[in-house]
C-alpha cells in the first residue's frame, strides 16, 4: 500500500519521506493557502524534488478550457506532476483530454460509485474519494471505498483508488483491509499511526529497570 502525504508544508513532507513513509503528496487550494505561500508553482517544483514521486497539484479554473491550460501547465512544471481535477461535467471532459494527452489526472471530490466509474473512463489515473467528509455528512465514505475497489475489480479498471479526506488511523486500517491501493494521509494522523499505549508502557519499564540495573552497580 502506497502512502501518499495530504499535505503541502515541506517541512513535514521532508520529515516523513527521510523516514521513507512518502510514496507521493496531494496538494489542493485549501492545502496551499494553509502552507501560505502564494509562489504554488514554486512550491509544487520544491515538493516533486523532495518526493521523487506524484505530486497532485489541483486545477482552480472551473471551465474545461481553462482546466486542460491549467493542467497542461501544471503538467510541464515536473514529470513528477500528477494534475488534480474535480469531478463535474466540465472537469470530466478535461479529465479525457488531458488523459488523452498523456497526463496524469487524479479525479477528485469524489463521493459516488458513479463518479469512479465517469472519471476511470475518462483515463484518469486515480480517484480520489473522500471518506472523511462523507462521515462527516452521516454517509459511510468506507463504504464508497469497498464499492469503487469492487467495480474497478469487476472491470479491470486501472484507476488507482487514492482514500483522501483521511481523518484518523481507523481509516488507514480500513483502506489496507479493503486493499485500497493508496490513502493519502496528513501529518499529523501519520504521527497517530506509530503510537501505542503499550509501547510506551513497556518503554517506560524497560528504561526502569535499565535504571535499576545501571544504579545497583555489580
Ligand atoms: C486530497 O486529495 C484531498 O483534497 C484531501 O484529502 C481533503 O481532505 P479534507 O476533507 O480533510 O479537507
């Protein structure tokens, strides 16, 4: 399962690929004006030389014109770039022509099978549904992963499933066991991954009685 970052403050995306956790980066405009910096080509060239990976950076036209010229643009910056376009009628028409020119679009704001199944038609090369905000509206967004892994399988689809709108580590279990291919997660749920109770527990006895052995001298 690969682990991409939800994120685009660099700082963490250099902290979590030097401990090889960061397989790619998912940017989108909330993402960017959270980072604060208003120079996002420059970021998105910073971040692809970090990861070494994808990196979506997101459209912001809302026309399909203006999504394919801000994609093919994005596009040209890194051949690391992975071009993120939401999932409406305009966007799945700049979906095919970009995917048609050979550049890889993650389809997202997905929240419905039927949208998977528009946007791996049109040649994207990830989905992106997010589970967290579908939870947050009273709606199951697991449920949407098993369902979209289900149908792509059914079909051969190679559309690769990003879980996006990660909130919590349930969610990451929940995706490798639904064989999700990627979650992408933010930094601060991936810090939550490697804690335990137990395993402070047991540390902090282990260094006790290291203490006790280190002070009762022979
Ligand atoms: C990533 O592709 C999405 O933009 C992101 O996961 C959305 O997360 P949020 O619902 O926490 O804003």
């Amino acid at each position: 399962m690969k682990f991409f970052i939800d994120t685009a403050d660099l700082a963490a995306i250099r902290e979590i690929k030097a401990m090889g956790m960061c397989d790619g980066v998912t940017t989108n405009p909330s993402l960017m004006a959270k980072a604060g910096r208003k120079d996002t080509d420059a970021l998105l060239k910073e971040i692809c030389a970090v990861v070494q990976g994808p990196v979506s950076g997101e459209v912001t036209a809302l026309d399909t014109d203006g999504m394919v010229a801000e994609g093919k643009r994005l596009a040209a910056l890194d051949k690391h770039i992975v071009v993120k376009v939401p999932t409406t009628y305009e966007g799945l028409k700049a979906m095919a022509e970009l995917a048609g020119a050979g550049i890889a679009v993650n389809a997202t704001l997905v929240f419905s099978v039927n949208q998977a199944l528009l946007v791996a038609k049109a040649g994207a090369a990830y989905v992106s549904p997010f589970v967290g905000r579908l939870d947050d509206v009273g709606e199951d967004g697991m449920q949407l992963i098993a369902d979209i892994v289900e149908v792509y399988d059914n079909y051969g689809y190679e559309t690769e499933v990003i879980v996006a709108s990660v909130r919590h580590p349930m969610h990451v279990v929940d995706s490798a066991l639904l064989g999700a291919h990627i979650a992408t997660i933010p930094p601060e749920v991936i810090r939550k991954l490697v804690a335990h109770p137990l395993t402070d527990k047991g540390l902090a006895a282990f260094m006790a009685d290291w203490e006790k052995l280190q002070g009762g001298g022979k």
